[in-house]
C-alpha cells in the first residue's frame, strides 16, 4: 500500500509539472507575433482595413520580406493563415492547381485549355517536372516557367511543399503572382508549412528564408544580350 501510494504522488506530481511547462510555453498569438518579430528583426504592425491583420516588415541576406498574419473566420472558432512574401524584378505568374488530370497554361491573352481542337506551339507548352504531374500548371509565360521549373533544386522545394486535401487533391502552399513569392503557412497542423509547427519553432523561419531566396535567384531577370 505504501509503494502504491509513492506511485500515486510521483504520478500526480509529474503531471503537474508537464501542464506548468506546459502552460509556460504556450504564446498567445500576439507573444508568438512578437517573437517572431524579434527574431527577424522586424517591424510589426497591423494591416489597414483588416481587423486584427498584422505584418512583420523585415530585411534577410539584402531582400525585403513580408511576413502576413491573417483572422479566418471559420465554423467555430476563428483561425488564422500566414504569408511570407518576397518581391522580385521577375514578372512571372506560376500556380498549381487542385486539378489532377491535365494540364492547362494560363495567360493573359489566350487560356489554352479552351481551345484543345488546337495544336499548341512548342514554346506554349509547359514541361511539368514528373513529382509534379498531378497538378495543373498556370502561368502567363510558358517559356519562362520551363526555365524555372528545370531547375532539380527548385522543384524539390515546390515538392516538399505539396499537399492532399481529403479529398485526395493536390496543392502547392508556393505560388508566384507576376513576380511575388507567395508561401502560405495553413492553420490546420497537417498541412505544410504551417502556422502552429512555426509557432513551436520559431528558428525554422530561417529554412524557409533560404529556399525562398533559392526561389528568387531562379527568377532573377537575366540581361538581353546587347550584339
């Protein structure tokens, strides 16, 4: 009886311990935004004309970066997305589709996937890399998307941010929109990146500074050749 009791308090004390830790390390959404701040050494300020929206405005390796925290109103409860944003000389468009079965090229003048009795000239094709075959391809440059879609490194990183909704739909959380990089961190946990391993982890904003920066030394705009 004397042991059982032993085991009992050393139970009851170890529990009390893991909620304190617990309860010490869990932010708030305003300490995690602060902190985040802090580490990159940015500024942080709401967004105008979005209630409890906020940016953190900072520098990394001489390239001004965004960081966005967005309310998502949701059934029950209220959730929020992240954006890291970067900005390049590029004016490039490139998104992934949910769409599994074919591919369709996007631009400002002509949607290709409208037309498909047309044969469609080689520079308007786009050569999707095969970890990336179930999804559709939605660019305004076709030619420049090839460049940067043949690149390994580059695709690897497209590919370890490729998700399956329920339905067994994919997604890419990177987007480039006429030259903005675009990564979003989701709220659900399951989904990557996200919002709540970030808040665990704070140090890791460093990795997904360095592959966006990988990103962006892709879409550098290279100089006409002068004859």
């Amino acid at each position: 009886m004397f042991w059982i009791l032993i085991v009992i308090l050393f139970l009851t004390a170890g529990i009390i311990l893991l909620s304190a830790n617990t309860s010490i390390h869990k932010q708030t959404r305003e300490q995690f935004l602060q902190s985040l701040g802090k580490f990159v050494e940015g500024h942080l300020e709401s967004i105008k004309d979005s209630p409890r929206a906020f940016r953190i405005r900072f520098v990394f390796e001489g390239r001004n970066f965004v960081y966005e925290d967005i309310p998502e109103i949701g059934f029950k409860q209220e959730h929020y997305k992240a954006y890291l944003k970067v900005k390049t000389d590029s004016d490039l468009t490139l998104q992934f589709s949910e769409k599994p079965c074919s591919t369709t090229i996007k631009s400002e003048v002509l949607i290709v996937s409208n037309i498909p009795d047309e044969p469609l000239p080689s520079e308007a094709k786009v050569s999707v890399p095969a970890r990336l075959k179930d999804l559709n391809v939605h660019t305004n440059n076709p030619k420049e998307a090839n460049r940067f879609l043949g690149n390994e490194k580059i695709v690897s990183i497209l590919a370890e941010f490729k998700n399956v909704d329920f339905r067994g739909y994919p997604s890419v959380s990177l987007k480039i929109i006429d030259g903005m990089v675009v990564l979003e961190f989701h709220s659900s946990p399951g989904k990557n990146p996200n919002r709540h391993a970030l808040g665990n982890n704070i140090a890791s904003m460093e990795d997904y500074l360095v592959k966006l920066l990988k990103i962006v030394n892709q879409l550098k705009v290279e100089e006409p050749d002068i004859d």
